[in-house]
C-alpha cells in the first residue's frame, strides 16, 4: 500500500512540474533574445516535444506509474528546469534593475545566454534518456493547449457565454434535498419569530458523501440571503485547538483580530459570548465534527444554550455526536441516507446532461451500481462523464473505466486523473487556502496568472494572441465547476461566481500528496504543535508556501524543521494569519530567509491580504520577479518606493489600506493588469501623459479602480485619448470645483469613444472643492521642498490630507453627470453612476447588455421605469439609491424587465406609490425597499410569481405600505421588516472587485 501511495504522489507531482515547465519552456519561445538565436530556440523546441511525449504517456495512463526511480529522475529534472529558467529571467531582471555596471552588462548578457544554452542542452539529453527509458519515441500530436472555445471567439463574447453556462449550473444544484433544507429552515424562522425561544441545534448526520455539507451551505447561504448578518462557518480540524476555534468564529463575526491579540482562552470566550448576546440573532454551522471534538462542541453549545434567536448546525458522521445534541427535545436531527434509483437517475442526469431527465439513462446502470446512491459520487461520476467522449460513456468502455472504482475514494482519485492536464496545476494551487475557505475566483484568477499557469493559453498554434489571460482563468473555473470539483459558494450581482472551494474530501486527498514532494508547503497548527497530520516534505525546495500560523514564532518553538526557508526556491507566499502585531515584523523575516542565500528571489506572488501592517521595508526590492502584491486589507500607511521598480508586476492590491500615494513612475509600468486602489486623489491627466510619452506604458491594463482625480479639461485630453483602451474595469470619481462645472466632459467622451473594452464601470462626479485645494497646494510644497529623486525615479504624487472615500459621502456634495454615450459599449455588464442626469436618452446612454445597473442621486423628476424595463431585456440587478428618483410614482409595465431578479429602493425622499403590472419582472427573487418614509402603497406585488424575499428596512416608525403589502403576499413569499438600528448606508459587505455595493452610499 505504501509503495502504491508513493507511486501516486510521484505521479501527481510529475504531471503538475511537467505542465508548469511546459508552459514556462512555451513563454521562453516567446522571448526576443531567443528569435535572435535559432540554436537556443532549436534546443526549446526539442524539449518540449519530449516533454509533450512524457505528457501523453501519462495521460494514457489509468494507473499511476510502478517505475519509481524513472519518476523520481523526472521530477527532480522538472525541478532544475524549472529553476534555471526562472533563473535566466532573473539575471535579465536584475541587469535591467541596474544591479550591473553599465561596462559589465554585455558581458553578463552573453554569459547568461550561455548558461541558458547550457541547462537547455542538459536537459534535451535528460530527456531524451528518460524517453528511451519508456520507450517514447514516436512523434506527438500537437492538440490545443485547452478545451474551452475555440480561439476565434473573442474574450467578451465568450465572458457572456460562460454567463448563460452559470445560469444553467447554479438552477440543476439545487434539486436534491428540498425537504431537508425546508425542515431545518422551519425551525430557523421559528426562532425568529417566537422571542422565548433560546438557541436551536440542528444535526445534520450521515456517511461520507450523502450531502451533509451540501446541505448547511444550503442553509447557511439561505440566512444569509434572509438577512442574518451575524454568521460563520467552521470545519473543525482534528487539530484545531479550542482558542483558534473560537477566535475564528469571532473573525467571522466581524471582529477585528487586532482585538482578539495576546487574549487568553477564557478571554477569547467571554469575548465571543459578550458578541452573539448583543446580536439579535446568529447562525453557527460546525462542519464536519469528529468524535474527538466533542468536548469541544458541548462546551460551545452549553455555553450558547441561554442567548436568544440562535441557531447552530452541527454535520457530523458519528452517531454518538447527534444523539448527544438531543437533550432537547426541540432540537432537530436530520439523518441523510442515500438516494434512491429514480432520484440518483434523474441527479445523474442533471450532472451530466444539465436537464434532470433520468429516462436518459436507461442504459447507464453500471454508473448507479457504482455510485450506491451517494450524491457526491453521482456528482463526481456525471462531472467526469460530461467532459468525455459519447464512445466512452458507452459499453464496454465505460465498464472498463469503473471497473477499479468501488467507493468515494476511488472516483476522487479517477476525477483528479482525468483532469486535462492543464487544469491540475491550477486546481492543486487552490490547495494553499484553508480547508473549506471561500476563494475569490477575480483574486484566483490573478495568482494563477501571475504563477504562469495561464499565458501559454493565449495563442494559438501561430503564437498569436487570441484570447486574454482573465478569460482563460475564467474558462478553467467554469470546467472545473461543471466537473463538480470545485463548488461556487457566493454569487456577484451579473450571474458569475464570486467565490468558490474546492470540495473539502477533495482537498484532503490533495494536500498531502502534493506537499509530500515539497510541491507546497502548509505551515499550520498541525505542523506547528508536532502533531504531523500531513506528509513532510522529502524535498527542501518548497515551490508554493503558505501561512496559517505563525512561521517564525513557531519555527522559533520547534516547529517543522524540514522546511528550511533559506533553501527553499519559493515562487508563491500567501499568508492567513492574521493577528495584529504577530506579522509587522515577521513578514520581512520570512521573506529575507527567503532570499537570505541569493541577493535576488524567484518569488513571483506575495499575498499577504488582511494582515496587520505588514513590513517591506528592506525586500521588495530583492523581488524582481514579483507578479502579484496583494496587500488589501492590511491598513499600511505607505508603501515602500521601490514598488516602481518591480518590472514584471501585473496585479496591486492596496485597497482598504490607508496608502495615499504612489510612485509617479508607476505609470510607467509595461506588464501591470489591475490596480485596485483605495479612492484616494491621483491627477489622471499624469497618467494619461505617462502613457502616451512611454511606449509600451499600461498598455495591458486593464482594472482601475479606487481613483479619484480632479478636473480634466479638453485640451488636456487631447493626444491622450487612446491612452488606456485596454481597460474592462474602471472605478472613476470626478471631483468638481464651483467654478467649472463642465470639466469632466472631456473625461466622459474618452470614456465614451474610447473605452469600448469595459465590462464593469463606475463613474460618478463628487463636489468637494476643499480637499482637491489643500491636495494642489500640497503637491506645490512637495515640489519646493523635496530632494532631488534618485536616477530614474521622479517626484512622489502627493495626495490630499483626507483622501476622499465614498464611504464617507457625507463629506461629498453630489455633481452634475457629463454626457455619456454607452450605447455601443456591447461588452459593458455592470455599471454604477453617481450624480445628477439631465434628462437622459436611455437607449443613448445604457447598452442593452446590462446585468447589473445602479442609479444614485440621478435626480430624476419623471417616471422612466417603463422606457428602462424595455430597454433593458438582461438586466438581472436594478438598483435605484439615494435621490435618484424624486417623483412621487413609479410604475412597471407588463412585459418589463424580463430577466430582472433583483431589485433594492431606497432613500426616495418623494415616493408614494409603487405599482407593478400583470406580467412585469416575471423572475423577480428579492426586492428590498430601505427609508422609504412617504412611500404608502405596493400595487401588485403578487403578480412576481417567484418573488420569495421582501425586505422593508426604516429608521424610526413602521411604514405604512407594510400592511398593505401583507394582504398582497404570495404563499411563497418571505416578509422581513426591520428597524435600521445602526442607520447603516451602505450595503452589505463584498469581498470581490466588483463592489459598487460599498460604493452606492450617495447622500
């Protein structure tokens, strides 16, 4: 069994190094130097058809490989072929840092050609040994590098594609365990209405793969959507000590982590249970609890047993740990078994034909006998088979390909191995978040391609570029979500995912093989404390390392002494410790053994994302192949210049940080993708003179978002006007001075005639003539006190005192919108606009390609709902905010809004009647109406037949279109009124780019 686990893990690990250096060695080919040297170009030519021969061998394989030493030689020449290609690109890196002596640099040059000649020669003859060993000798046949669209397809055509495949997926999930779900949502909505009621207990018991945890994110999803803002999830580990189980449903909660610093046990819980008794209700779901955990769990639960309007969901194996949560009669169990045959005919159906038909599947028992029943092994089996060939879902094929499956394990296994190949790096990356965390798919996407895992996938067989690499990590998402690998747990406003994670028996069998050949490393409670959950590293060059505890303090104790970060070729750094203080220094410790024993580091993603004030002071400029610094959420002050420097960056994150200034010399920058600043004032006409002055400049850019700028005038515009056409995102606001109120036309025809790319905009005009005086007067003294810049570098832009948020509108004064035109932006999906709109032409100014519209102090006098409902055949998002609206009625009409789903009023200071039409917004899921004080009545409401939730939110008395509305309620229809005790404005929270919901808090 040993030798069989050995041979997998090799396995595993060869096909992930072979397809990264395969790509690597395909990026290499694209390199100037090597056009100018057909010998070198020869040589990486040459090993990538060996390489693809080794690839084909291990795809025709069903079983892993029994040759362990010819597995091993492989690996460890990936590896070294891997590092020296790395290392080519470092010292190019480093001369055109300026790191050589301008007399030494043609020399060092020719010399690292030279090198590169060299490994690329020793690895062709290291191939073509291990070839021969296998007796791989005949030629390949070239295939296409993915299996998503063909090529020809443009990227926003295929964005809308993948948009309508979404749609089909999120519907066929949801078919299985209704009454389940119904069940436990009862005893959740008896809690909320009978107030003597004290926390419930819901056990959700069953075997591995009978859809225990399927069904609490059910649930738990479902509060969510009903308004239960104080939740968390938490899988309990076989490690998780009962201070990192309690501070990690306090951080979910809301608390900061700063607070929770140096706290003991007892604190930790006073802490927690001070929390849950100020909420007026909670939602704790327990996944997963093992019997050694169940002091832990009756702890909790005895504990939580006097607050009022809780309720916690516990999933569990064990039968022992759900019957002792029976002490209470009131509590629930729901005991899941597996499905029966026309419910697993009809399951497999869904999955593999995306319709639940199970007379398709007359002839496909082997696949039900295989499967016993069980819904993950359904889902696991109908992924798999969806992606294959009709031969192969046929006998005797498909009986030679179950034959070796007899359990969950094996069809785990079987679903991995049938991954395309390119896929397996990607999926194995997911692996460094923690176990069941929610992954932004936008911050996935972004690492993938700054890992390299997705630029190969660009061009066609001609080496031209026909697709962009986002589309690519997007097309790889949705495969492997259609193969039922991954789940998508949040969805944004436009039908796309907004987080997602990977099953959680998926990432146990994963994590251990690809860390037991040093592929990744973990640092966790389970390796911090001695306790060895996982495999150890037979090799010290960790490629991908993540943080879940504290790597020095721990290290310091004895931690995991076979990871030495000093030898370790790290490409990837992600931390997730997140306490305050334990990392400000920390961070440039680990980061400096890193590249203690080179004066340079491969590292080309740094991730430290909700870390407290990380420090970076003395290494980032040791990091010139950096490709991806997120420091969102980490409240630094500044950042260190020598950001500027980082030639290859891609993606900035420094979004809720309190940064309020860049390198002007940034805007230089040739490979930068997406910049997510944090609505501070930066003068855009210097941007735009940047790139039109420096070709090449932000010339793939194509996320700008969090910027505020001042007046930008015609004349100012001209000649720049092509600048920046690659965008998709833009997050804009105008700041606009009394004195010219007309200044940000020319910014808006740019917009409009220009940015004909954008899928996501926000674009709004803001009066705060203040902040943009004290920011010039500021940048004025800047100029006449500042030293002289160092070679190269220019002046630092200065930025205002108070940076502007539009978190704070309350500082703000709304303006008068330009004129846009967005007609013929086809691509455009989600757009937000901020001020006043002078009688606009919808059908000019909207394109009928919306999904998602928000509207905030528009001031519009008149009733344009009809003409918008007509217009706007896809919208799915309608969100009318503060003043945009003053008239005193607004009515849909049959046959508006077709596609419509959800819709949010609120702050209309005039509006009194609303009347909806037979036949209007037939899809309609979820309105919410929010301080709506002279609104009196809601004509119709009942006419939207798959409206399930209304939310009526007011600020001191009840108003007085609820009872109105309740004589109008559907039968399946949920009414939830609340007082708005914290007078909140903004809405709920997003962790994703796409966040104009934080944004639209117009006064």
């Amino acid at each position: 069994m040993a030798a069989a686990s050995d041979a997998t893990n090799y396995t595993v690990n060869c096909e992930v190094a072979a397809e990264i250096l395969s790509q690597k060695l395909e990026i290499l080919l694209c390199h100037p130097e090597l056009a100018r040297c057909l010998l070198t170009e020869k040589l990486v030519t040459d090993a990538k058809e060996k390489l693809a021969m080794i690839q084909d061998f291990f795809s025709t394989q069903d079983r892993p490989s029994k040759s362990m030493e010819w597995l091993g030689r492989l690996l460890r020449a990936m590896y070294e072929a891997e590092n020296f290609v790395d290392k080519f690109h470092l010292r190019e890196a480093r001369g055109r840092q300026g790191a050589l002596q301008v007399v030494t640099r043609p020399a060092a040059e020719l010399v690292s050609k030279c090198k590169l000649w060299a490994d690329l020669y020793n690895l062709g003859n290291k191939m073509q040994e291990l070839c021969q060993d296998q007796y791989l000798t005949g030629k390949t046949e070239k295939k296409p590098a993915s299996s998503f669209p063909p090529a020809n397809v443009p990227g926003q055509g295929q964005k809308k594609v993948r948009l309508t495949s979404y749609g089909n997926l999120h519907g066929s999930c949801y078919l299985w365990r209704k009454e389940e779900k119904k069940e436990i949502m009862r005893l959740e909505q008896r809690g909320e209405k009978a107030m003597d009621v004290i926390v419930n207990v819901t056990t959700i018991l069953g075997e591995p793969g009978t859809g225990k945890t399927f069904l609490a994110r059910w649930v738990y999803t479902e509060a969510m959507y009903q308004g239960i803002e104080s939740h968390a999830w938490v899988r309990i580990s076989a490690n998780m000590e009962v201070n990192e189980f309690l501070f990690e449903i306090l951080k979910q909660m809301g608390k900061p982590a700063r607070e929770v610093k140096d706290m003991d046990l007892n604190e930790i819980e006073k802490m927690l249970y001070k929390e849950l008794a100020d909420r007026k209700e909670f939602l704790i779901v327990l996944d997963d609890v093992r019997p050694s955990k169940e002091r832990l769990l009756r702890r909790l639960v005895g504990r939580l047993f006097y607050y009022r309007r809780g309720h916690i969901i516990i999933t569990t194996q064990d039968k022992r740990i759900a019957d002792s949560m029976r002490f209470d009669k009131k509590w629930l169990l729901v005991e899941l078994g597996k499905l029966n045959a026309d419910e697993s005919k009809k399951m497999l159906a869904s999955k593999l034909y995306r319709v639940p038909d199970g007379k398709c599947l007359s002839e496909k028992e082997v696949i039900l006998k295989t499967c016993g029943g069980l819904p993950l092994s359904l889902s696991l089996l109908g992924g798999l088979l969806s992606h294959t060939e009709e031969p192969e879902r046929q006998e005797p094929r498909l009986s030679a390909l179950l034959k070796d499956c007899s359990g969950i394990s094996d069809l785990l296994q079987l679903s991995y191995r049938r991954l395309p190949v390119h896929l397996k790096p990607c999926f194995i990356y997911m692996a460094l978040f923690p176990v069941a965390a929610p992954i932004p798919t936008r911050r996935l996407v972004r690492l993938w391609l700054a890992e390299g895992l997705l630029d190969s996938h660009c061009y066609d067989r001609d080496k031209k570029l026909t697709r962009v690499p986002e589309d690519v990590g997007e097309a790889f998402i949705l495969e492997l979500v259609e193969r039922n690998l991954i789940d998508v747990v949040s969805w944004r406003a436009d039908g796309s995912p907004k987080a997602c994670q990977m099953l959680t028996s998926l990432y146990d069998m994963i994590r251990p093989i690809a860390i037991s050949m040093g592929f990744l490393h973990i640092h966790d409670a389970s390796n911090s404390n001695g306790q060895q959950e996982q495999a150890q590293p037979r090799e010290t060059k960790v490629r991908w390392l993540a943080e879940h505890t504290n790597i020095v303090r721990d290290g310091q104790g004895g931690g995991n002494p076979s990871l030495n970060l000093g030898q370790c070729h790290v490409r990837s750094f992600l931390s997730f410790y997140l306490r305050r203080g334990m990392l400000t220094k920390d961070v440039s410790t680990v980061l400096g053994n890193i590249t203690s024993k080179t004066e340079y580091s491969l590292l080309r993603v740094l991730d430290l994302e909700g870390v407290y004030k990380p420090s970076l002071q003395g290494v980032l400029h040791k990091l010139v192949l950096l490709r991806y610094l997120g420091l969102r959420f980490t409240v630094l002050d500044s950042i260190p210049r020598e950001v500027a420097d980082l030639h290859y960056l891609e993606t900035l994150d420094i979004k809720h940080t309190n940064i309020t200034s860049l390198p002007s010399s940034l805007w230089k920058a040739r490979y930068l993708r997406h910049l997510h600043l944090n609505w501070f004032y930066i003068d855009l006409k210097k941007i735009l003179k940047a790139c039109g002055n420096n070709v090449g400049a932000l010339t793939k850019l194509q996320t700008l978002s969090g910027l505020v700028t001042g007046e930008v005038k015609e004349n100012s515009m001209a000649g720049h006007m092509n600048c920046l056409t690659t965008l998709t995102t833009l997050k804009l606001f105008l700041q606009q001075s009394d004195k010219d109120t007309s200044a940000g036309q020319a910014v808006a025809d740019w917009i409009s005639c220009k940015l004909t790319n954008l899928q996501y905009l926000t674009f709004g005009v803001i009066k705060e003539t203040k902040a943009a005086e004290e920011a010039e007067a500021k940048e004025a003294k800047l100029k006449k006190e500042a030293k002289p810049p160092k070679e190269g570098e220019q002046a630092v832009e200065a930025a205002p005192a108070e940076p502007t948020k539009v978190a704070e509108p309350e500082k703000s004064q709304i303006g008068a919108l330009p004129e846009l035109s967005l007609a013929q932006h086809h691509n455009l999906l989600e757009l937000y606009l901020l001020g006043q709109l002078k009688n606009p032409i919808w059908t000019r100014l909207l394109p009928d390609s919306l999904r998602v519209l928000t509207l905030s102090g528009s001031k519009l006098k008149t009733d344009t709902i009809p003409q918008l409902g007509n217009h706007l055949r896809s919208l799915r998002t309608l969100r009318l905010l503060a003043n945009s609206f003053l008239g005193k009625s607004m009515t849909f009409t049959a046959d508006g809004f077709p596609s419509l789903e959800i819709m949010k009023i609120w702050k209309l200071p005039h509006l009194e009647e609303v009347n909806i039409k037979g036949g209007a917004m037939p899809h309609l899921k979820e309105v919410e109406y929010r301080h709506l004080g002279m609104l009196k009545t809601v004509e119709g409401i009942s006419h939207c037949a798959e409206l399930k939730t209304i939310w009526v939110i007011y600020h001191s008395d009840t108003p007085a279109f609820v009872e109105h509305l309740k004589h109008d309620l559907g039968n399946e229809m949920n009414l939830h009124v609340e007082m708005d005790t914290e007078g909140s404005g903004s809405m709920e929270s997003d962790e994703d780019d796409s966040d104009e919901e934080n944004e639209a808090t117009a006064p």
